[in-house]
C-alpha cells in the first residue's frame, strides 16, 4: 500500500469519526462501498441498493441466516396440487414508515409496477411465470401460474421484490415508505445514507437500535482504517485482501461465511467476434479459474463452471476446471482469428476482485493472442455507459435464494439478465430450465442441473469464474449480529453496547 493511499484512508477515517461522533448511542455507524443509484427497490441492481431494500422494506417472504425461509409480510401461503395457484396470506396491523396499514392492493399494485416493462425492474423475468394476480379480500393476494412452478414462494424473497405502498408511488423515489425495521430519513449521495427505528414494525421489540448511519466510502483502506480505529461499528462487504490480518485483531470479530457470490467475463453474443461460440470457448479454456480465485480473492473463493457452488449437491464434479491453452488456439484458428485479436475489458473501479482479476484475464488471454486493454470506470459511469452496452466487461452478482433465480434469468433466452448483459440463446438450456421449474424431485432436479453446467461449458454464454465468501467486520461492542450468505444486513437483533 504506498503512501498516498493509506493518507487518504486516515483522512476519510477522520473525517467519519467527526461526522459520527453525534450520533445517539443507539446508531450503529456503518459502511457502504459505493453510493446507491435508486431508492425505488423494485429497480434495485447493486448490493448497496440491496442493503437498503432489506432494512426499509419487506417481502412476502424472507430468509434467515442459516438460508432458511420464512414468512414476512406473509403469515403462511399455499399452493394447489398442480403448482399453478398460490395464495398468500398476509399479516394484518402491518403499518408502513407513513402510517397506513398493508393491505392486498398494496401487494397486487407492488406486482404490477414489477412486472410493467416502464418500470424497468430486473425481477420482471419472475412475473413471465404469472398469468393473473389479484386481492382474494384485503389480506389474501392469489397468484395463478402459466406454468406449475415448485419455487414460486421462495421468489419472493428476491431484493426487487419488497412491497411498497398503494398511495405513494409518486414518492417512491425521494420519500419512500415500507414496512421494513428502519425509516428512511436522509441520503446525500457521495456522503451518507441515514435511516431510524420504525417504532410500529410489526415484529414487536424489534429493532433494537435506534438507527443506522452508513457513511460511502469507496477506498477499502479507508473502510479498514475506520474500522480499525473506533471511527465506524461495522464494515459491511470487507475486503478480502483483510480478511486475515483482522481476524488477529483483538477488538473487531471478522465474520465469514461461503455464498453463491460469483465474478465473471460479460461476453456480447452477438457481437463478433464473440458470435462465435468458438471464440468464447477459446477464452474459457485460455483462463486458470482456480489462479483466478486465489488471485482475485485471496483464496477466499473457489472456482465454478456457472452460479451453482462447488458446496451445493448439484454441482457437477465430472466437469474439468483446468484450462486448456492449446486447444484454445485452435479454435481461435478454427474461427478465423489465429493471430488472435484486440479488444477492450472494462471493469468497475471499487469492486477490488474484479479489478484485481481483470489483470489477470488480461495475462492470460496473451497466451492465445487475444490483446486485451484494461479500461477501468467509476462504478456509476460503469454502470450507466458499459453495463448492458459493452461487449467485454468485468461483472459479478450476489447469491440467488433458489438454484432457479440463480440460473433462470442469466441463461434462458428471454431470462432477463441475459437480454441485458450476454443476449445469449440456446433451445436447449431454455427446455431444460423450463423443465427444471416445474420438477420437485430431488434426483430429477440434480440431474437436470449438472446437465445445465455441461452446456453452459460448451455453449459459453460468458464466463463464471469463481464463487467467493463474504465478511463483514465489526466492533466488539456490536452484539446479536451474523453475517448474511445472501449478503445483506439483518440488523433487527443489533444492539450496541
């Protein structure tokens, strides 16, 4: 680390000790990598968004620590026989942030600005699977299906997919109300994001803190630096190169845990030269996933062949991860390009692994002629000018509840992630997932998706390169918190000594 970085790290740490040093005792002060682009979750794509969503709203159903699921707004749900109708029942005297009660239509009209294209909502691919959805009375809400789909319950733990209210969808995004344990109450991007006790939260005697400040800062140093000296309670989403050297810290608790967190290569399919599938095998087999992991995460991580973790039943252990540079070569020559060819790799500043493994791509596409130019952008320009637009770019997502949302949206041809980012398509993939939704069986559904890794290998709609764990770092006087596996922050049993 040279000295220009660990300056401006000390700088940004005093600066959060000041800003935070009014805060009530109850506050916990916390971190956030970068500035959230929306307050409107059903339009959420970045984990700080996420965070958000989760403290100042709720979903029909949630997920606890340990990935099991339960009912939130939901009291208990049911399906039919054929799982094509689910019926949702909802707890009554919930109370949105503004006073009103939840009610049915505020779900049925959360659903529909979802799945209305104008409103531009990553989760829109999850409401292709209904066909009607309406206010059974004011606390029942029913779903009808197109098609039986075994997971329909566990969608709506999604983090687009929190409720919003019926009579303010004009101030969704500059006053915005939910049900969640925390209010909103100021955000000055660049700055800080402020949120206090929603005192009629319907879990009673929860939360148990007063607030939450999170102060944006992009530098990990910074982040490290204000952990380190008091300035900040909590550092959520720590880096992984500081891992190690906190867990010897004798004052902050470093916790880990595995996810489905996953880092990759956006390849445009149908942009050349990558309409080629043979192109875009060539660059899987020019990369060593596991140098990729050990590089990039510290070897916190484990390389993959797609979303679906080396830990989770159905990963397919036939499939080789090693890679393979001569065979690369040829099919670079069997596709037209033997002297190989030039392209640009964008990748988002402030998102450490995917920079870090962006040189390394770059090293190792040398090896088969491909000359790659890094071009790193701040992750808001990143996002508004290479995300969806670039044919060659640095990306990763978070954990997925179901092995379905985490395959579904990024491989099938109308799946929505895919028609933003890869546009790929195969008949194939698209019967088999399809399959996959409607199939309850245990061996049938291992089966089904060790044979979706075979052909997301051979038909490359992008390259996954590995799963990494997530850490967040905290005081010793913070008390009753665990790290979330789908990587948000469940703070309501938090308190502060």
């Amino acid at each position: 680390m040279n000295k220009r970085i660990i300056r401006i790290a000390l700088l940004a740490a005093v600066a959060a000790a000041v800003s935070f040093g009014a805060q009530a005792k109850g506050t916990l002060r916390a971190t956030l990598n970068a500035s959230l682009n929306q307050l409107f979750p059903a339009k959420a794509t970045i984990g700080e968004e996420y965070i958000y969503n989760v403290l100042a709203f709720s979903g029909l159903v949630g997920i606890d620590q340990n990935l099991k699921f339960y009912g939130d707004l939901a009291e208990r749900w049911e399906s039919s026989d054929d799982l094509k109708t689910w019926t949702f029942y909802l707890r009554k005297g919930v109370r949105f942030h503004h006073g009103k009660e939840l009610d049915a239509n505020d779900v049925i009209t959360t659903f529909k600005l979802i799945a209305d294209p104008k409103t531009g909502s990553s989760a829109r691919t999850h409401m292709d699977l209904v066909e009607t959805f309406e206010a059974v009375d004011k606390y029942t809400v029913r779903f009808k299906l197109k098609i039986p789909y075994a997971g329909f319950a566990q969608l709506m733990v999604e983090r687009q997919m929190k409720i919003v209210p019926a009579d303010r969808l004009d101030k969704l995004s500059t006053e915005p109300s939910g049900t969640g344990p925390f209010k909103f109450k100021s955000y000055t991007p660049g700055d800080k994001l402020e949120l206090v006790k929603h005192t009629e939260y319907f879990e009673k005697g929860l939360p148990k803190l007063d607030g939450v400040v999170f102060r944006i800062m992009p530098e990990n140093a910074a982040r490290v630096a204000a952990i380190e000296s008091g300035s900040v309670d909590l550092v959520w989403n720590l880096p992984l190169e500081s891992i190690d050297k906190l867990k010897t810290s004798k004052v902050l608790t470093v916790d880990e845990v595995p996810t489905s967190t996953w880092d990759g290569i956006v390849i445009g399919n149908t942009t050349k030269p990558f309409d080629d599938v043979r192109v875009r095998r060539a660059v899987l087999l020019a990369l060593d996933k596991a140098q990729l992991a050990q590089f990039s995460a510290f070897g916190h991580g484990a390389p993959t062949h797609s979303p679906i973790s080396p830990i989770h039943p159905y990963f397919n252990k036939q499939l080789s991860l090693k890679p393979d540079v001569p065979q690369a070569k040829k099919l670079l020559a069997e596709a037209g390009y033997p002297n190989g060819f030039p392209v640009i790799l964008h990748v988002p500043v402030g998102r450490p692994t995917r920079e870090r493994m962006a040189i390394a791509v770059q090293y190792m596409l040398k090896q088969v002629n491909i000359q790659v130019e890094v071009v790193r952008m701040p992750y808001n320009r990143f996002q508004t000018e290479v995300s969806g637009k670039s044919p060659f770019y640095m990306d990763g997502y978070f954990t997925r509840p179901t092995l379905d949302t985490a395959t579904y949206p990024w491989y099938h041809t109308t799946g929505s992630w895919n028609t933003r980012m890869w546009h790929f398509s195969s008949k194939r993939v698209d019967e088999l997932l399809d399959k996959a939704r409607g199939t309850t069986d245990e061996k049938e559904l291992a089966k089904l998706y060790q044979t979706f890794q075979q052909y997301a290998v051979e038909d490359v709609p992008g390259v996954i390169a590995y799963v990494m764990n997530f850490a967040n770092a905290y005081r010793k006087n913070v008390k009753g918190f665990r790290t979330h596996s789908y990587l948000w922050l469940d703070l309501r049993n938090t308190t502060l000594e």
